[in-house]
C-alpha cells in the first residue's frame, strides 16, 4: 500500500463554565432530570429573546487571548438554520462571519519537535439538546437541559500530520482552557468534544485532498484511534485507485472504525443570516486589555519557569503543569522545603500515585503540602529512612496523619544512636569472622555485605550512613 | 429573479414542506414575484453607506452570570405532542443497527 501525507485539521467544542446559559438564565448544571432546565428562551417558544452572557463573553476573550488571537471589536451573531429535534429553535445562534477569536496560534511538542498549530478562529455558540435513543423503541426521547449552554468551538489550520499531533495539540489546549478557568476538560463527559478532518496527498506539494470529518469521539484515545483507522482506510481506498468522498463519520468505539454519518442527520444549507433579535456586540480595547491583565501564567511559560527557577528536567516540569493543582501543591511544598528535585520526586511519584488511584486533583489531596513536606523533613533530619518514608506513604495519605505523631506511634524512628548501633555492630562482627578478615585483607566490597548484616539485626530502623561511618571506624580499630 | 421548479423543491426540502407536484408551478411563481419586488431596492444608491444587518443602533446588552428558576419540567412538556418521564418523545431519529 502507497504511503501518503496526513494533513489534519482540528474543531474543539469546549463548554464554557458558566453557571448560566449563553442567551437565558438556566442553570448548566450536568446530570440533573430531563428538562428541569429549560425556559421560553431555550425551548425557542415564540417572542422570547435572547440576551446574552457577559461572563460567556469575557471567557471566550480569555481564551483567545491566551491562544495568540486577535480578538474582534465588532461581534454579531448568526443563525444557523437546520431541522433535528434536539434544537427546538430550528436554528442554532452561532457566530458566522465575525467570530470573537482570530488569526491565533498554540506551540505544543509532538515528536520531541516544537510546532506552531495556527488558530485560524475561536467563535461562540450554543449548544443543542440531547437525543436518547433506545433500541427497538419507536420513538426517540429528547432532553433539552444543555441547549444553549455556551460552547466555544476552537478551530485550527490544516497544520497538524499525524494523530501524535492532534494528542499533543489537544492535551495542550486543554490544559490551557483548565489554567484559564473557562472548562472542565472532560471528554468523556463531552464538555471537551473533538472533530478532526483528515485528508490524505501523495506529496507535501500536492494540494489537499478530499476531507472527511470526525465525530463522536469522546476520549484522547479514541481520538487517536480513529484518526489511525481513518488514516489506514483512505490510504486503502486511494492505494486501490478509489477516490474520497466528503463526508462525515462517526467513530464506532466497539468495532474500532469509523462508519459514514447518514446523510439523513447532515444538513449542508444551513442559510446562516444575522441573527435580529440579538444586538451588535462591540468590545472596546480597554475592556481586552482588562481581561488580558488577568489572564494567569500559562502552562507553557509556567513549564519554562520550573525548569528555569528549580532546575528540574523538562521531562520533571512536564508532568508538574499537566494540571495546575499539582503545579501548585509542588510550588507550596518548595515554599515549605527548598529542595526542589527532592520535592518534584515525591510530588510525582508518591503523591501521584495516590491521587491517580483516587481520580482525584491535587488539590483535593488527602494530604497537604505541609504534611508531605513534614515527612521530608524526617528523612532529611535522619528521624527516619527513605525506605520506611515511602512504605509508610499510602498509609500516611490515606489516613491524613501528622507524619511525626505516626512515626512515633509505629515505632519506626530510625536509629541514630551510637551506642544503640554500636551494639549491633559489634554482635555482626562477632558474627561474621570470616567477612571482617576478607575486609582487613583489603577486600573493602565486603562492607556492604556488613552493612547490610546491621541493617537486618535493626530491623532496618538503622540510619544506614551512620553503620557506614561506625562500622568502618570499628573494622579499622579491631585490626 | 426567477425561482425554479428545482429550486422550489429545495426549498420545500429545506423547510421539511410538502408540496403538491400541481402547485410547484404556482410557487416558483409566486417566489419569483416577491423577489422581484425586493429587487426594486438595488435601485437604491447606497454608495458610501455602510453594511449593515440592523437598525437598532444599541450594543452591548448582556445580562450577568445568575442562574435564576427555569420552567417545572410539566411546564417545559406542556405543549408537547408526546411526551414520557420528562423527556419529549419524537419520531425515532435513528435506526436501529441489524
């Protein structure tokens, strides 16, 4: 089979945390009964109207501003016109020629290799209901709670080739829409959705091919998945001499294919025109450039900071700002204890561990900077051993103890005592005759056989650099 | 302007309409009247004038962030033709897979 070159291009649909919706006061609350949050502006009854929200508008600036764009003074809204029964309007209120974002870029690294994705615009929309269908069942049920919560659908440049490239592209903006507050970033959720085009050509000089659109998917791995499978069959389609046909597929994650979207659900005229009950929308420059005073450190240069500032490896700074809690409790804790590679050790090993097999974000931590940084200060003062700090762990985070108070109830202070350790040291070399002479004869490889010996007879509470240091003054006076 | 048979159909389609195969006729008439009536306003010099999609000349109306009561969900399926555990029923939309 040929091998040809992926051209990609992405749409994100991120719901904006609002409280309200984009155009009437229903709350967005997810997961609550079917239709309980609707009203005469969300349910298209006729003579309601729209008005907008202001914090859906500042969001979208944030957003854009954070993704290098320009942000539009003049703003209007369109309809966008088309018939399915989760959008009681028969149009959707979207922005059409003027959308809010403009002309943008995100640097994400794919391939070890830095990449500019350009944005080529951010606009505001809302969202539609949710159809419910039931096998067999003759009728299909519709819920309209989410319709009109605001999305901000985010789409890119055909600058991505490969699916490694929509991962990366797509981890980093979610991380930048989570720093920035504005979502949840939860695919499975479908507060964070994904549609990749995908278009295959035989040389990077040919012009793009025919595109197919990707829906339905709804987590970082199907994205993957489906943009290889889709990869792997157009190069098949094309290698046997066929050609693409536009259309849109839906990923199907049980049979792990894409399959063609009936043509039934599209609707390519969807004679969009401004929309009259809404008015024009003007943002003043002042009012960007107040938002974009508030705009936090991004995740990129929060990135370059850590490894700049705490010396840490790329690879270290990486796994620290892949969410901002976690960035954050490893800054509270080099605050408390300014051994930041100790720090990022523990932050990324230990803590993590823990809260991955929870599910849950740093700052809902069980156990606090302060704890985390009690336990290190136990094993930097000897009080204990790195092997009981890490044994003693999941314990100690699950059950939210003072580090101190629980060492001293377990008994696992570790032994620094000279005369304490002397008594073990004394009783291996008595023990072990045959070692102390191999090691007076020179062979000094033997120590660590000795130091182990102490280490066993404590029942590991030893201090190992102190038996070193006294097990090598004692084998030097006994000779 | 003229409006065609064709176009009628589209239309038709596009509005979920049904229409007569006697009465396209009729219609693309009809259609074709009214923009021609319309088209009288390209008469209209309108250099210098800037586009525009509204008369209203007031911007910048947004209300807060509040969520406030919404309908109870017998109010939201009051008017529904069919309707079952709060949920608004519709036609099947898809068909079920073999």
């Amino acid at each position: 089979m040929m091998s040809y070159h992926v051209v990609i291009g992405v749409e994100v649909h991120a719901q904006l945390r609002t409280q309200s919706k984009l155009f009437c006061s229903c709350a967005t609350t997810f997961g609550h009964s079917p239709n309980s949050q609707t009203c005469p502006v969300c349910l298209g009854m006729p003579g309601s109207l729209p008005v907008l929200n202001q914090l859906a508008i500042e969001m979208a600036i944030r957003v854009g501003l954070a993704l290098n764009c320009t942000i539009r003074a003049d703003n209007h809204f369109a309809r966008k016109n088309y018939f399915y029964p989760d959008l009681p309007k028969g149009y959707q209120i979207s922005q059409y020629e003027a959308p809010i974002c403009e002309n943008g870029w995100l640097e994400v690294s794919s391939h070890e290799t830095a990449k500019r994705i350009r944005i080529c615009r951010a606009h505001l929309e809302e969202d539609a209901g949710k159809n419910v269908h039931q096998p067999r069942a003759t009728e299909s049920r519709v819920d309209l709670n989410r319709t009109g919560t605001p999305l901000l659908e985010i789409v890119t440049e055909p600058d991505l080739r490969s699916a490694e490239d929509v991962d990366a592209y797509l981890r980093s903006l979610r991380e930048i829409l989570m720093y920035l507050d504005v979502c949840d970033g939860n695919m499975e959720q479908g507060n964070l959705r994904c549609e990749p085009n995908i278009s295959l050509r035989a040389t990077e000089n040919d012009p793009f091919g025919t595109k197919v659109e990707l829906k339905n998917i709804n987590s970082f791995r199907f994205v993957r998945d489906a943009i290889e499978y889709e990869v792997r069959r157009q190069s098949k389609v094309l290698s046997e001499g066929g050609t693409i046909q536009q259309e849109t597929r839906l990923w199907d994650e049980v049979q792990g294919q894409t399959v063609v979207m009936r043509s039934k659900e599209e609707a390519h005229d969807y004679r969009y025109f401004p929309d009259p009950d809404l008015l024009a929308l003007n943002l003043s420059s002042e009012m960007i450039d107040s938002i974009r005073v508030t705009l936090p450190e991004l995740p990129s240069s929060r990135k370059q900071r850590l490894i700049q500032t705490f010396q840490l490896p790329e690879d270290d700074a990486e796994i620290l700002i892949s969410s901002k809690a976690l960035a954050d409790y490893f800054e509270a804790c080099v605050q408390l204890f300014p051994h930041p590679k100790t720090v990022s050790h523990w932050v990324m090993g230990e803590l993590l561990r823990e809260l991955n097999t929870r599910n849950i974000s740093a700052q809902d931590s069980f156990m606090t900077p302060a704890q985390l940084i009690k336990l290190l200060q136990l094993v930097d003062q000897g009080s204990i051993s790195l092997k009981v700090a890490r044994e003693i762990f999941p314990e100690l985070y699950a059950g939210g103890q003072n580090p101190e108070s629980f060492v001293q109830e377990q008994g696992l202070s570790q032994v620094s005592d000279e005369g304490a350790l002397m008594r073990f040291i004394q009783e291996v070399l008595l023990n072990h005759p045959a070692q102390v002479s191999q090691y007076q004869g020179g062979k000094e490889t033997v120590l660590g056989f000795l130091v182990g010996q102490v280490m066993k007879a404590s029942q590991g509470k030893a201090n190992p650099g102190k038996v070193n240091e006294l097990l090598k003054k004692a084998l030097s006076q006994s000779s | 302007m003229n409006i065609d048979k064709e176009e009628v159909e589209h239309i038709a389609m596009l509005a979920r309409l049904t229409i007569p195969e006697g009465e396209k006729e009729q219609f693309s008439e009809h259609l074709s009247q009214i923009l021609t009536f319309v088209d009288q306003l390209r008469e209209v010099d309108t250099e210098g004038v800037p586009q525009t999609s509204t008369i209203v000349t007031e911007t910048n109306v947004l209300r807060e962030d509040i969520p406030r009561d919404s309908f109870t969900v017998e109010q939201a399926t009051a008017n529904a033709p069919q309707s079952l555990d709060g949920f608004f029923l519709v036609p099947k939309i898809i068909a079920d897979r073999d």
